[in-house]
C-alpha cells in the first residue's frame, strides 16, 4: 500500500512517541489530537458508509453498534502491518428512534434544525483503536443537547451565515462556532460533541504505551 497520509508534527509531550494514524480528514479531530500533544498522521479511509449503515439496518443495528461499525471499518481501511496504532471514529445523531445523516443541501439543513428545535438529542461518538486488524479498543460517548426554540429569523440568520458550512456536520450545526446559538443545554463531553472523546482516548494510548503515563 502506497503511503499517502500526511505527517503533522506536534509538540512533543514527555518523550518520544511513534505517531498514531487517524482514519479521518476531519480537521476537527485532527486539531484534538494535535493539541494535546499527539504526533499524527491522516489518511482518508474510502469506506462506503452508506452501505455500512444499509446493512447495519439490515441487522437490526442499533444506533452504538452502527456508530462502532462505522469506526471500526475506517480504522481498519487505513491500518497497516507496521504496528501503527490506528484511530477511526465515527459519529451518528440520534433524535428518539430518528437518526440524522449530514445534510445533502440547504434546504435539508434547514430540515433537520426545524426538527431538532426545542428538542433534545443525543450524540453517539464511537471512536476505535486498532493496531493491523485488530481492534484494541472501543469506546462510545453519548452527550446530549437541547436546542433552544429560536425564531425563524435566527435560524435564516444563521443558515446565511453558515453557507455550505451546514452541509460538513450531522445536525447542520457546528458548536465550536456560530451554531452555539442555536442550543440552551449541553451535558457531557465537550471533545466528544466535537467527534473525538479526549480523555477515555489519551487514558487508552497511555495503556497501550502511546502517550506518556
């Protein structure tokens, strides 16, 4: 397999650590990692989600098994035989028994946060470490936000402002900027709303001697 990930240098953290391959071109997770220190290296995993989700359906899947096969598929696309430690990560936004998928245009970005306004929903992140084919370790987080009921002109406000920006994320929202506006409640895990669960991940790559003890 040609090598065609990119190398991003971090800033080192009490020693000398191999870097760790993540299965994503998501600058967020990549930023995660990098800013704690992690040397990390990208590659895009390929993976046909949408038949990964067909067939998780298919098998009656529920929304963490669908969300670990996701990650774990990716995870294992990208791995290698040298022993690089591999991160795939997924993430699915559940609202009750409704799943939400990253929206295909604007229109249907304005779909989903109708939907989502006044409304409680949950985050599932899963997040797979592999080391070749084998899995090591697997984690799901589960934060949950309640979006507050805003007006109709916030939300065309805010949709003008986003652009094409709505399209990247699942629920059409970005915390870690303007779409902050959109919600009055949050509980739990800041990284893990952001797509990468920091703390089990970091606890993880220190038992696995990839992050210092």
């Amino acid at each position: 397999m040609n090598d065609d990930s990119v190398v991003l240098k971090a800033t080192p953290v009490l020693g000398s650590y191999p870097p760790v391959l993540l299965a994503s071109q998501s600058e967020i997770r990549r930023h995660l990692l990098q800013a704690a220190g992690i040397a990390v290296r990208v590659r895009s995993s390929g993976v046909d989600e949408d038949m990964i989700k067909r067939m998780c359906r298919e098998q009656g899947a529920g929304v963490d098994e669908t969300a670990c096969a996701l990650a774990e598929a990716k995870a294992r696309a990208v791995a290698s035989s040298d022993g690089t430690l591999v991160i795939g990560a997924d993430q699915i936004l559940a609202l009750g028994e409704q799943r939400f998928d990253k929206p295909a245009d604007r229109a249907q970005a304005r779909r989903h946060l109708l939907a989502l306004r006044g409304r409680t929903h949950h985050l599932h992140t899963a997040i797979v470490v592999c080391r070749g084919t084998d899995v090591l370790w697997r984690h799901v987080a589960r934060p949950s936000l309640r979006m507050r009921s805003f007006s109709d002109a916030c939300l065309d406000a805010y949709l003008a402002m986003e652009g094409d920006a709505v399209l990247a994320s699942v629920g059409a929202y970005r915390l870690e900027g303007p779409g902050v506006h959109l919600f009055e409640a949050i509980e739990g895990d800041h990284s893990a709303i952001l797509g990468l669960p920091m703390l089990p991940l970091l606890a993880a790559l220190r038992d696995l001697h990839a992050a210092p003890i």
